[in-house]
C-alpha cells in the first residue's frame, strides 16, 4: 500500500510514480539535510564572504513551482536574517529583465530547478550574469544533468548542490523536488534550525501527515467541490499558491483552484464562493498573523456560503476546534516555515487524492501535451542594455 493504495491499483492508474514521490519525502528530507552538511565548508567558503555586504541582493527564482518555493520562503528569510530577500519568477526576469534587474547591487541570484532545463531558469541566470556587474549563483536542483548544474561547474561565482537522487521526480507534478529544494535552503542559510538533528521532528512529523491524511483528507471530496480555495499569511500564501497549482495540474484542469492570503481574499476574490467550494485555510503559528487568520475563518464559517471551510493548524484553538479542521497529528510549536513542509503534504495528498477520483492519470494528468513536465514551446530573445531588443 502506498498512501492508502495497493501498487497494483496505482500502476492501472498511472499513478505510481506520483504517490512514491509524495510519499519518500520525509526520507528524502533526511538525506537532503545529510548532504548539505557534508558540504557545510563549501557552502560557508562560497556564502559567508556574500552574507557580509549589506547591500547583498538575494533573489530566489524559479518557474511555476520553483518560483512558489522562494515565494515562500523569501518572507521568513527577510524576518530572520534582516537581510534583503525577494522573489521574482524567472518567468518575470526573462520578459522584464531591465525592471528586475535595473538596480545593480551585488546580487545572489538561488535557482530552484528540478530539471535544471527549463529555458527561463536559463536564460534568468544569463540575464543576471550579463546586466549585473557582480552576479553570483547558487542553483538548488535535483539533476546533475541539468543545463543550470553544468553551467555552475564553470563558473568560480556559482555554487550548486544537487538533492537526492530520488528527488528528480519522474512524474509530471512536483513533489518531493519542491520540499527538498525548499529544505536545502533553509539549511544551508539557518544550519542550527535546519540540520538532521534539529529537523528530526518535521521529518517525523511528515511520516504521521502522510498516514493521518489518508483518513482525514478524502472527506473534503464530500460532495466532490467544482472549486477549491487555498489561504495562506505570508510564507503560507506562496504555499497556498502552490497547493492550488497542484490540485489544477494533477486534475488536469479539471477543479477549478485559487488561491489568497485571509486578508487579501475580502477584496473582491471573495466573489468566487459559492455552494459547491472547498476553502483550506492554513492557519499561521505567528501569534499577531494568526489573528487575522482566525477572523477571516470564523467570518466564512458564520457566511455559510462554501459547501465545506477547513482550517489546517499547528496550535489548537476554540475558534478553529468550532468548525471542521485538521490539527497536525503530534504538535510541531514550529514557525511557518516549519509548518510550510506540513501543509504541502496534505496538498499534494488532497491533489492526488482527487485526480483518482476523477479519473485522471496523476503520473501524467495531461496526454495531450498542452502542458508538459518541462515547460516546451519558449523562445528565449536576446536582450540589448540599450534598446532592449
């Protein structure tokens, strides 16, 4: 049985691969902390002269669920390290790149790339490279074949480090990719946080999600919903935005999905509620975001207008215990950043859950081609400082 079902079922499905995926991740979290720290020296020689200069620019990029990554993690590094994080797609570098990249500071420019292949994360990295006058690189990926891993082997001003084998997911959607690159990150900038040790809790805690899912998920699809709602405040909206890419990749589009953070959703996305919608609201551990995050659930809840609002939560609480929720299976008292390896996990449950449900093959929910595991169909235009083209 892999994440409820026999192999044999999974196979006919097409949906081997995926459930693997989803389901190695606490595992795979394990090595992937193992191996930056065997690379600790390395990290320090290339990083600690950069985390020095306090006009260091960092940018975490990425395409589609790479970029989700840094959207996620950019708010929690800005708080913890005071230092100047942002996100910015490699899809918006590439079509923009003199207004992403007008302010020539010295910059580190953190790719997260499963393949490594993709003509955007490329072509960001060569953009990067050629309009800034000191551009360095550290490239998270899962493919030691990949264009962007290469390319660093070259180039005294990079650094990549490779996940776990296991991490180059065969399947469409992105899975344990996205939470070890993610992981790889929070440890090589926060090691005493993020290390074997001190991270034994989280992975403990996935191995209990994933089986605490199995029982608890499949009753969101209770009547099966037409859309569904992710809210997340501050690192959790990129993990919000990312749960809902999930549930529209692997449904194939069939589920209609978005996604908020609980302030932002009153200001007209609100309007997309009505009797047949799913809303999952992540509740933060941070004491002054939770507030807000307790009103917008308590105000859905007394609205009545969704067909079923869950709160997903660390810490109990009477607000969020008065309606549907789910509590972690053991309390993790982690901050978001934490709590963002949780949440994913339920997500990508929910997502492959749902795909089945409906028919649609999880290891590749498209057949047609529309849309492929390595984005197809870009082209990539040289850029000229002076007059753009």
């Amino acid at each position: 049985m892999i994440l409820g079902y026999p192999e044999e079922t999974l196979r006919s499905a097409n949906g081997l691969a995926t459930a693997r995926e989803i389901r190695q991740q606490p595992a795979a979290w394990r090595e992937t902390l193992t191996m930056v720290e065997e690379c600790r020296a390395i990290i320090e020689r290339f990083l600690l002269p950069l985390l020095s200069r306090s006009n260091l620019r960092v940018i975490l990029t990425g395409a589609g669920t790479s970029a989700f990554a840094g959207r996620a993690l950019a708010p929690y590094l800005c708080g913890r390290l005071n230092g100047r994080f942002e996100a910015i797609a490699t899809t918006d570098i590439v079509t923009n790149p003199d207004v992403y990249l007008a302010q020539d500071y010295p910059t580190l420019l953190i790719s997260f790339a499963r393949s490594g292949n993709s003509p955007e994360s490329v072509a960001a990295v060569e953009l990067a490279s050629q309009l800034l006058s000191e551009c360095h690189h550290l490239v998270l990926t899962c493919n030691g074949e990949g264009e962007l891993y290469r390319r660093c082997q070259k180039d005294v001003r990079s650094l990549a480090l490779l996940m776990p084998p296991q991490t180059h997911d065969r399947s469409f959607a992105m899975t344990s990719s996205l939470t070890s690159m993610m992981l790889s990150c929070l440890a090589v900038f926060l090691p005493r946080q993020f290390n074997p040790a001190a991270s034994q809790p989280l992975i403990a805690l996935g191995e209990a999600i994933l089986l605490q899912a199995e029982l608890s998920v499949p009753e969101w699809n209770q009547p099966l919903p037409e859309r569904v709602i992710y809210l997340g405040s501050g690192s959790l909206q990129g993990v919000a935005q990312e749960a809902a890419l999930k549930l529209l990749e692997l449904t194939s589009g069939q589920l209609m999905a978005m996604y908020d953070s609980p302030t932002g959703f009153r200001h007209g996305p609100k309007s997309a509620i009505n009797g047949q919608t799913l809303i999952v609201l992540m509740i933060s551990n941070d004491p002054y975001t939770r507030q807000y995050d307790l009103d917008l659930l308590t105000e859905l809840r007394q609205d009545g207008h969704a067909a079923r609002v869950v709160a997903l939560a660390d810490r109990p609480d009477p607000l969020i215990a008065a309606g549907e929720h789910i509590y972690l299976p053991t309390p993790l008292n982690g901050d978001d950043a934490e709590l963002a390896f949780c949440y994913l996990l339920y997500a990508q449950y929910y997502a492959f859950h749902t795909a089945l449900a409906l028919g649609i093959t999880p290891d590749n929910p498209c057949p047609s081609g529309r849309v492929n595991r390595v984005v197809q169909g870009v082209n990539i235009y040289p850029f000229n400082q002076q007059g753009g083209v």
